[in-house]
C-alpha cells in the first residue's frame, strides 16, 4: 500500500532526513520517502505488518505533527513565506543595532556608551533577538533533542546560548572578554534565517502544480435522478450515475456518452488544439470543456480514479523522487551535526584536560598562519569550543544553492528563461535526448487555415461565405476561419436560417441559397461524395472543412496546427550538439510523422496516450539516455517530472510551467539552448558554492578548534563565507554570455 502524508514542522534537511530513516525503520515499509520542498512523505508499506497510527507516530515522536490535508493551500504558502520575511526583517534590525555597539570595539577599541554598558547593551539585544524573531529555532531544537536526534537548529542553539552566557560567565572569569561574544547570537541568528526565508520562498513553489491541477476539476455537477436534474458536489458523484453536460461547461468526471453528439475541448487532457466529436458510447474526461451540443454520460470512473486524479497522482510521485545530488546531501546531513556537537564538546575536554598540548599546537599553527594567539585556562576552553561551534554553522550551505539559483533565474527571467529546479540541472550537461510534445511546443498550439482549395469561383468569395456561417461561432475551427477572413479584410454576407449540428457542421441561407459548411462525413450524408476531390496529399496531416450547397461541393478549406519557423533550426542545433530529438504527439502515425519531417525529427512517437507519456520518458532513460522533456499542456506535467530535466513553454498550461524545472517564458524555441547553456552555467556556480562551502568549514574549524580563531574572528569568517556564496552567484551576471 502507499501513503502520502502531509507533515507540518520540517524546516532543514536533518529534519527529513531524520522523519525518512524513523519511518523506513518501521516494519512492514518497503520504501520511504520525505520531501522537504513539499513537505511531505511518501510510504510504501505492508499494511498487514504495520497500522497508518503507527506510521503518524513516528512522525509525531520526532516532534513533528502530521496535517489533515496533504497537499498546502497557496494561503498557507504565502502566510509562512510573509512569517519568515517578518522574522529575518526584525532580526536584522537587532543585529544592526548590535553592530553600531560592536565596531567601535573590534577596530577601535571605543565604547559607546562605556565597555561594560556595551557589552551588556549588546547582550541584551542578541537575547531579545533569541526570544523574539528566533524563538522558533529553540523550540525546534528542544524538540529534536526530545525525540534522540539533531538538527541544525541544534547547532544554532547551542552556539547563540554559548555565546550569549559568557557574558554572566565573564563576571566569575575576569580572563573573558564580553565583548568578545555579546554579538555573536545575534550576528548568526540573522543569517539563519535568512537562509531560512529563501529556502522557504523556494517551497512554495514546488506544490503549486498539485494545487492547480486539483483547481481544474468541476466542482459540481449536474445529475439525472428520477426524470429531474439535480445539481450536487463533485465529491458526492458515484458509479452509474447519469450526468448532464450543456454547451460551455466542465465535464464532471469519467464517463460514457448514453445520449447526444458534441465537440469537446480535449486539450487540457491531449495537448491537442483540435476538437473532437463525441457522440452515444464514446468516452469523455472529466475537466474536459464541452464546446457545443448537448449530452448524457454514464459515470464510469469516480474520484481517485478519473484521469485528471491520476495525473496529480503521477505528478506528485515523480516530485517525490529523488536525484543524486539530493542523497549526497542527505548523508552529509545526518553527519554534519553530530560530529561537530561532538567536536565542540571533545575541543572544550582536551583544552581543560591538556592545555599545553593544545597551546603548543596553536602555537605552531600561528607561525604558519598568523591568525592570533589564544588564551589560557577555561576561557581558552570556551573560547575555543563556541568558536568551533560558530563557524560550523551552515549559513553558507544553506544559502550556496538559492542564491545560485536566485541569480540565475534573474539573468534568464531578462532573456526569457525561468530556472526552477536546482537538482535537475546537475544532469544537463549529460542530456543526450530532448523529447518535444507537438501542439504547443513545435506548433503554435492552435489551428490555423493553411490552405483553400477553391472548386467553384475564387478562393476569396469561398472564404465570404464560410465566414459568414462561422461569424457567430468561438469553435477553434471557425476562429481559423474567421481569422483568416478578417486578415483579408473580406465581407461577411448576412445569414438567415441558421442550423448548427453538433460533431457536424452548420448551415444556413445566404442570399437565397443553402449552404453548408462541415465534416467529409455530413457531406456524405448530404449525399455529396467528398471522396471524389483530388486532395492536395501534402497536407493530410491537416483538417478538411466542405463548403458546399445542397447539390456541390464549393470549397475544401485545409486547417492545422502549424510547426513554429524557428523549429527546423533549432532542432539542427541539437543535432549539431549530438543530441536526438524526438517527437511526442496524441496525433495518429501520418499525421505526427508529416509534422516532425517539417522540423527535421526522424524519431516519432505517435498515438501516445496521456497516462503513457511519463512512460514513453522513463522508456529512453532505462535505455541510458539523460533526458530533457519540453512540453506545454496539463497531459505533459508527469512527464515533465519523470524526464531528467522538464523544460515547459510558458505560453502553454500553468501546470506544464509548475511541474517543470525550467520555463521558457515565451513561445520562442530559440530559447531551448540558450537555456540549456544557463542551467550549466548555474548548476557550475552550485558546485562552486558548495566547494567553498565546505572548503571553509574544513580549514577554519581546525582553526577554530586550536584556539588560533577568536569568536569574533569566526563570526566575521562565517559572514565572509556567506558573502563569497553570494557574491561568486553574482558574477554569473558579469560571466554568463551568450
């Protein structure tokens, strides 16, 4: 069996880290996964081995709580988002004021308002600063502690608490400066969370496509009990049911045609621009727009069974996978604390147990690396055990991959290009494959009259007149009639007699005679053989629409979605770079074939149903191809999160762009590779990031742990390292050309 559950409290990566280890320890779970961005887990379990109490137990014993709903509202996002502003916004006005006391005496040995009122001002404000926008963080730490294990708000805590008592401490130990320490909770508590505000910006994100999607179904509908119609929640809709769809609503659910004809608007589920007909004992897709007619369906599909409920279940499994650089940090993570809690504890011993030793080596450090000299006894201790502590603290990781990504996306956001997702573009330099959907990502997404083939008369008064049976209509097939009527600027007669029939056509007089304009099949039925026409084989891809009287056929007007200019040349460039494109498309073999020869794509993969598309991805990566999937619409969101990396056009659907790591904001294919060449460039300033990240913790906590690094001067190292993150994210500005 799998569960997903909602949990409420997880806000580092020890805590997912430490939720995932708790429930794959459980007996009877086959795998667990804990998403951090979504907040979320995903267990795989036996549940004749294991109860979902014992599951959300397990949860709560670690101090977290477990929500009624899955999946976070968008005013929850924003409400958490907003709260973490507030508490990094007061946190950096303390540390402001704390600043104006503590730079007077590191670099001019001045006071304010005198040593000893500084030094208490000082340890007033960082205090303040732990109570008020900071409380959380001990809270949180107190919790982790509770439950055995340790986040890095442990750190945090211990290192701000440490600091902050040597103040009182230095009353007893006259050898201990104040000064030296009265900032420092405050100094790291600012930075904290800050890193703490642009992770949690980045999460809310991450479920919005799940919010969307779940927003596309109807909310009622429309039912048939004992001769009446009844309106009732969605929710409350069974098996068997007959329901109601009229002209321009949703259709509620999965069903079965038992009475009626209409055109439906598949593309939320297809991608497919083109509508299609739907007459008794076809399927129809709940969510899917019924463009006119009117009909009855059976239920035959109901809740968590309908498509769109599979979709966001598709979409919601491949968000919770994960990628290698994911797995790295998770097992750095369930180290990193620990190890320095024990380190900052063993420093502290071997500094009161063997002094000299200590010294002796802190000594020989500083004549290599001139740092300072440190002090004796138990401040020496101290000293060196909160330094050792504040200099571990992880601002830099935390803040390496958001300000990467942060810059990032601002020099791609000026060119068209939104980057969302840090893990995929580890994998971008390795794409070997682009899978491309047609409609909307190759095409312009919507039909468009490509040709008249005029049988009587002129092409123009041919036009006349199917403009003028198609004036009132918003049905896509007359918009590319009408369109192209009103680009020549050509008259629409006036009509009389107007008859629309549903997966047909319509008619209606003009000037005295009958005309009609619709499918082969109502030509047929009007007794005119359309088979006769000698069509223009070239374009069998596109859609034929008669104009014809009662006795002949007038005019065939050819209409398609049409591949994009820039289309050929791009796909060349991928070609160029040993890349294989691929196309994916609903359309049948003719049709999608005819398309991807006009974009010079030899690999097709026609007739591809929605649910399958994820799996046509996941098909090419078991043959050992990295991925890139770029699609528009609703039916691409699971491949987009199956693919290595999802690249979505951002003229298509909302929930293409949320479910994708990278968002071409426009239309314009010439995009894919200059996106492309940013999410490397990007991806390489994360691993710079990282690198100095973890360079600096590696040399200055030896430094800190010998003494040769003063707290303050650890306090102004763990700044720096924030601001060499920060700004070598910035030079993407300067570097990145294109």
């Amino acid at each position: 069996m799998q569960l997903q559950i909602g949990i409420d409290g997880m806000h580092c990566a020890s805590c997912s880290a430490n939720v995932e280890k708790a429930l794959s320890a459980l007996p009877g779970v086959r795998k667990a996964n804990v998403n951090l961005a979504l907040e979320e887990a995903m267990v795989e379990y036996d549940e004749r081995k294991l109860e979902q109490d014992r599951i959300f137990a397990s949860i709560t014993a670690l101090g977290f709580s477990v929500r009624e709903t899955l999946h976070l509202g968008e005013d929850e996002q924003i409400r958490k988002m907003h709260q973490a502003q507030q508490r990094m916004s007061i946190s950096w006005i303390i540390t402001g004021l704390v600043i104006v006391f503590m730079v007077p005496h590191m670099l001019l040995k001045s006071a304010v308002l005198g040593h000893t009122l500084d030094a208490w001002v000082m340890f007033g404000l960082s205090l303040a600063a732990m109570l008020w926008p900071a409380r959380h963080v001990y809270v949180s730490a107190f919790k982790s502690l509770s439950s055995g294990v340790a986040n890095m708000d442990v750190l945090i805590a211990l290192g701000t608490i440490a600091s902050l008592l040597v103040s009182p401490l230095s009353l007893i130990v006259k050898s201990i400066s104040p000064h030296d320490f009265a900032g420092i909770a405050a100094m790291i508590l600012s930075f904290h969370l800050t890193g703490r505000y642009l992770e949690t910006r980045a999460r809310g994100k991450a479920s919005e496509a799940i919010r969307k999607l779940i927003s596309l179904g109807a909310k009622t509908a429309l039912i048939l009990q004992d001769g009446e119609e009844r309106e009732i929640p969605i929710h409350r809709i069974q098996h068997g049911d007959i329901f109601i769809v009229k002209p321009g609503t949703k259709v509620p659910t999965d069903g079965i045609i038992v009475s009626g004809t209409s055109s439906l608007d598949e593309s939320i589920a297809t991608g497919e621009s083109m509508p299609v007909t739907r007459s008794a004992g076809d399927p129809v897709l709940g969510a899917t727009i019924n463009l006119d007619g009117y009909f009855q369906a059976k239920a035959s599909k109901v809740g968590s069974e309908t498509f769109l409920a599979q979709v966001i279940k598709l979409v919601s499994e491949a968000q919770h996978s994960k990628v290698p650089i994911q797995l790295l940090a998770d097992r750095i993570t369930g180290v990193f604390v620990p190890i320095i809690i024990v380190l900052a504890i063993l420093v502290f011993g071997l500094w009161l147990i063997f002094p000299s030793v200590m010294q002796a080596i802190a000594l020989a450090i500083a004549s290599v690396i001139p740092l300072g000299l440190p002090t004796e006894g138990i401040a020496a201790a101290l000293m060196a055990a909160i330094a050792t502590l504040v200099i571990a603290c992880p601002c830099a990781l935390g803040l390496a991959t958001p300000t990467a990504l942060m810059v990032g996306s601002g020099i791609g956001a000026n060119r068209g290009i939104l980057i969302r997702s840090g893990e995929a573009l580890q994998r971008m330099k390795d794409v070997d494959a682009v899978v491309f959907d047609k409609t909307g990502t190759l095409t312009h997404g919507k039909p468009e009259l490509i040709r008249i083939q005029a049988l009587e008369s002129s092409e123009d008064e041919a036009l006349s007149l199917a403009h003028a049976l198609e004036m009132a209509s918003e049905h896509p097939l007359a918009n590319a009639i009408n369109n192209a009527a009103e680009a020549r600027k050509l008259p629409a007669p006036a009509r009389e007699n107007f008859i629309s029939s549903p997966g047909r056509g319509i008619a209606a007089e003009i000037s005295g005679s009958k005309y009609y304009l619709g499918s082969a099949n109502w030509m047929q039925e009007l007794g005119l053989d359309a088979g006769t026409i000698n069509l223009d084989s070239s374009l069998n891809y596109a859609g034929k629409i008669y104009l014809a009287t009662s006795t002949r056929i007038l005019a065939v007007f050819y209409v398609a979605d049409t591949v994009k200019a820039e289309a050929k040349a791009m796909v060349q460039a991928l070609i160029d770079q040993d890349i294989t494109p691929y196309m994916m498309s609903g359309d049948n073999p003719e049709t999608a074939k005819a398309v991807a020869e006009l974009c010079g794509i030899r690999e097709v993969m026609a007739n591809v149903l929605p649910a399958d598309k994820a799996g046509k991805v996941a098909e090419l990566q078991k043959q050992g191809k990295v991925v890139a999937m770029i699609g528009d619409g609703i039916n691409d969101a699971p491949a987009l999160k199956q693919a290595d990396i999802g690249i979505a056009m951002g003229m298509g659907t909302d929930i293409a762009i949320e479910a994708s790591d990278i968002t071409l904001l426009r239309g314009d294919l010439q995009l894919i590779p200059l996106a492309l060449k940013l999410s490397v460039e990007t991806f390489r300033k994360i691993r710079q990031n990282l690198f100095w990240a973890f360079f600096y913790n590696l040399i200055a906590i030896p430094l800190a742990a010998f003494g040769i690094l003063h707290p303050v001067i650890a306090e102004i190292a763990m700044a720096i390292s924030s601001i060499t993150v920060v700004s070598n994210a910035n030079l993407l500005k300067t570097r990145f050309r294109h």
